[in-house]
C-alpha cells in the first residue's frame, strides 16, 4: 500500500473503505532487549535510535497500515518519575520523527499517548490543568515531529482521556482514542465499555475501542457490549496476547497468535473498522493479520 499524506484526514477516509491495520507491542518488545538499563521505555527513542529503527521497520515490513510511536509514557507527569521531564518535547517529536522515517509512504505514523501515570483530584494531586498541559506538550511534538494522526490508549478514567482526546484536537490531527477494560469487563476506575465509547466520542476522537486488557476472549465481550449501544464513531480493537505468565523467571505471553488472527477476523466481520495487537505480541503477529485483512472484501468491516 502507498498513502498520499497530503490528502488531510486520509487515514479516516480509508478506514470508510477497508479494516486497518494497526502494528503490535511496544514496551514488552524493548523489555525484551537482555541489555536493557533504562528506567523506562521511551529512553530508547534517543539512547539507541537504531533500535527503534529496527523495530518500526519490522512492523511496516509486516504490513501495518500504521505504526504507532514509542512514546506511550512520554508526558510530562510520567517523564519526571523516570528524571526525564527535561526531554520531554525531544523524546516525543524525535520517537515521530524516527517513525515517519521508517513508515516512508507504506504506513501512517500514530503518535502514541498513554496515561499520565497518577490520579487526578481528588483521587490524586494532580490538577485539570496540570494533566491538560502535560498532554498538549506531548500532543505538540508528537505533531511537529511528523505524526499523522495521535492515538490516546490504555486509558481507566474517563476525566483523563476527555482530557488527552481534548489536547491532542488542538494540533488539529485525527485523534484516535482506546481505553482498558480489564476487571470484570470494566477499566481500573469501575468505566463500563458502553460508558467509555461515549466518553471519548463526546470529547471528539475520530475513532474509539479498546485496547490491552486480557485478551481476545474478553475483547470479543468487551466489543459486543460497544457494538449493542450504537457506537457514533467507527471501532478500534487491539487486544493483548492473552495474561502475561512467569516462565523460568520471565515474563512470557503464550496466547497462540494464529487464535489472535480468529478472534480480530470475527471483530472485523462483526463491526470494528480498525484492529491491532498489544502487549505480547511481535510483527509475526501483524503479519498474521495482513493476510488475513487482505483476504477480507472492501466495506466487510460494516
């Protein structure tokens, strides 16, 4: 596939058309590294560029139709746990940068945005506008380093992610937007799948879903009670590769991924427009889903 970047908003009239592709893990797959020494991920943006480089490209290579930056705890509220607030805005618009490389016309880039990593008040000591401005920081660079389109993911309270969805509209990109549902099909925060679709279309994502939690057997649950309340915006789904397990002392994901494959290929049919793979998974797995994807009709996703 060769995209034309200077069509505005082209990823959203594509997904209108056929089921896109999203890539897979991030943090598990750096975490993997045997050399690893840094406090966090998004320290290997600027430490090891060439890491990076190797894993985008293996994910383009396997045919993701977009490719999400290693940027998914780089905000300034979670930055600063790691002594790292000071690269904030480098970490984000280089991590763009080194994607936008890589993906080349073959993929878009999404510029990844996590949660902040603590709790708004009253839960917490963080303020409205203290998580606003760390979002629209990151949401900044993340556009100026060359995203096509922000992607706020992972998210348990719904306060939070109408926050991140309302900064990252301010760079004027597409804005994607997924939260976890992952006890008892709800997010940490007690957020039903129903309840945290309408969160993120009332603060204006151009996609919604779900991503992580523990895996595709849940996700079909969590994306039938979606579909049942009539989402407004087209449905995006990226399940982790089943619960992480202890294995010889480390920390292995051992869902087939070929059974990833079933399950996404029953979403897309179902009504998600949008599919991907979380933590656990590899470019075998986005490979696994291309051909899959390739064999389903234009329109097939509903």
């Amino acid at each position: 596939m060769s995209i034309d970047r200077s069509v505005p908003d082209a990823v959203l009239q594509a997904i209108a058309e056929r089921p896109i592709l999203f890539d897979g893990a991030m943090g598990s797959l750096l975490n993997d590294f045997e050399d690893r020494d840094w406090e966090a991920p998004e320290e290997v943006t600027l430490r090891f560029p060439d890491r990076m480089e190797s894993v985008y490209r293996s994910y383009v290579d396997a045919g993701a139709d977009v490719i999400s930056t290693n940027t998914f705890g780089g905000n300034l509220i979670r930055l600063k746990r790691a002594g790292l607030v000071g690269q904030a805005e480098a970490i984000s618009r280089s991590a763009a940068e080194q994607a936008r490389a890589a993906a080349g016309d073959d993929a878009w880039v999404a510029g990844d945005i996590g949660q902040s990593g603590d709790f708004l008040e009253p839960l917490g000591t963080v303020t409205e506008a203290e998580m606003s401005e760390a979002f629209r920081v990151q949401a900044e660079a993340l556009a100026d380093g060359g995203a096509d389109l922000l992607l706020c993911e992972t998210f348990s309270d719904t306060r939070e992610v109408q926050i991140a969805i309302q900064a990252a509209r301010s760079t004027g990109l597409p804005v994607f937007a997924t939260m976890s549902y992952e006890i008892n099909l709800h997010t940490m925060m007690g957020v039903a799948p129903a309840d945290g679709m309408r969160a993120c279309e009332d603060a204006g994502a151009d996609v919604v879903g779900c991503n992580c939690g523990n895996g595709p057997d849940e996700m079909s649950q969590i994306l039938d009670q979606m579909l049942a309340a009539g989402p407004k915006r087209p449905l995006m789904a990226q399940s982790n590769a089943g619960v992480p397990e202890l294995v010889a002392g480390k920390v292995c994901y051992l869902y087939p991924p070929e059974r990833m494959v079933d399950f996404a290929e029953q979403w897309i049919h179902s009504g998600a427009s949008i599919i991907g793979s979380c933590c656990g998974s590899t470019a075998h797995t986005t490979r696994l889903l291309r051909e899959m994807i390739d064999h389903i009709p234009a329109h097939a996703s509903g």
